[in-house]
C-alpha cells in the first residue's frame, strides 16, 4: 500500500513540474492581433552607430596613381582583392584615445561622435584638398556582434552589410535551445560612458517596433535559460529518488509480508 502511494506521488510531482513551460515561452513574437490573409505593419526605429575611440576604419581611396594609392588602399598592398579580417584590422586606421585618425598626406581627423556616412563625407572634403578626383569609401572594420548562452552555436559574427537586427543574430548562432527564455535576452549595448544593459523581449511583436531591434557594432546578445531548465533538472533527480524509495518500499513490504 505504501509502495503504492509513493509511485500515485511521484507521477504527481512529475506531471506538475513537467507541465510548467506554456506556449509563450517558446514561440516567437507572439501577438493575438495577427489573423490568416491580414498583414500589419511594425514602424521601427534605427539607431545610427556613432563612431568611437578605438574603432577600426577601412578608408579606401579610389581614382589615385599608383604610388599613392599604396597609402590608403589595404588591396593595393597585399596583392589581392580578397582581403581577410586580420589584414583589414593590421591594415585599418584606429580611432585613438583623442577620437583621432591619422591619414597619410591628410593629417589628423577628428571622427569620434559621427556616423560612418558623416565620417566619409568628412575625410571626402579632406581628400579634395589634395586629390580632386579621388573617390572615398569608408566602412567599419570591427562590425561584429556577440551571441551568448543557451544556444546552438555562441560565439563573435562579422557583420558585411551594416544592418543587423537581433533576430538576424540570433540565426547565425543557430538559434536558442529549447530551454532558452526568449522573454528575458539581455542585450549589452558599449557607449563612451560605459555598458548599457537591458531586457529584449521576443516573445512579443512590440521589440519590432524597438530601437534595440536593429543590432550595432560591438553589441552582446546573451540568452538565458528558462526556469523550467532548473526545474526539469530538479525533476530528474526527484524520480531517481522516488524510484529509489519506491523500490526500497517494495522490498520492505516482500520482507515483512515473508516475515509474516
């Protein structure tokens, strides 16, 4: 009778605790406003990446002679137009600690505080000085955002197209992992003032329409696990238990009936 109680306990305690994950926290974006054959339209909000001290930039002139485009262009001097990431970073011109590059011919520029379009038509007035049909193109070498945690494959992403958004970065690391609480990612976000940090909401449509949707260089994308991680893991040393005393509570009821 006892043995008998204890496994009518155990089935309880494991359909409780293996039922507690609802729709929610596993889906994406959900919204009970979207029906079959309708659409709806999220206005979002893009966030310019403003340029800061220690950023890398590839500044490329185009329309030069030979022997001065060497100064500039990161092709010119390994020989290929297939340029890795290290070359480009070796090759790039840092912002110093004063938000300063230091271009060949140019001089000093102050591009700390701009973004990558005013910073190109910045050094492009520059160039015009010296060089009246050069053409400049600037891009940000050090594009790249980090995925943490509960997914398939964490790790740091190059970004080639200067527009990411948290979703997008999400794929690249394979997705979260079904303990994943899409409800609660943290997204730390570097400023000249420090790290901001904050919660982003997948569950729910409202982050299309966040600023935060759309990633910026450097960013760190960090997905927790759900509560029911914890406990799915407390579930499965509970039924080892209560399979223990289960057992043990058949054997003491076969010795005291043979006793009897």
């Amino acid at each position: 009778m006892r043995s008998r109680s204890l496994l009518c306990l155990a089935i309880g305690l494991m359909l409780v605790l293996g039922s507690c994950v609802g729709r929610r926290s596993i889906n994406y974006l959900n919204d009970p406003s979207l029906t079959p054959g309708a659409s709806k339209l999220f206005e979002n909000q893009k966030f310019e990446y403003r340029i800061q001290v220690n950023d890398v930039l590839s500044i490329r002139v185009l329309g030069l002679d030979d022997a001065t485009q060497r100064y500039f262009n990161v092709e010119s001097q390994t020989g290929n137009s297939m340029v890795s990431d290290a070359a480009l970073y070796v090759n790039g011109f840092s912002v110093d600690k004063n938000g300063q590059v230091q271009l060949p011919q140019a001089g000093k520029l102050k591009l700390q505080g701009l973004t990558v379009g005013e910073a190109q038509d910045l050094v492009q007035r520059k160039i015009n000085e010296y060089f009246t049909t050069a053409t400049v193109i600037l891009k940000m070498v050090n594009w790249r955002v980090s995925v943490l945690g509960n997914v398939s494959r964490p790790g740091t992403f190059m970004v080639y197209n200067n527009q990411i958004t948290i979703l997008d970065a999400l794929a690249l690391a394979g997705g979260p992992d079904e303990f994943a609480d899409k409800g609660h990612i943290t997204l730390m976000r570097q400023s000249d003032r420090g790290v901001q940090a904050l919660y982003v909401d997948l569950s729910n449509t409202d982050v299309l329409r966040s600023e935060y949707y759309y990633l910026l260089p450097n960013d760190v994308v960090y997905v927790p696990a759900m509560r029911a991680r914890s406990g799915r893991l407390n579930l499965e040393v509970l039924a080892i238990i209560l399979s223990t005393l289960s057992t043990a509570a058949v054997v003491f009821t076969v010795i005291q009936n043979n006793t009897n």
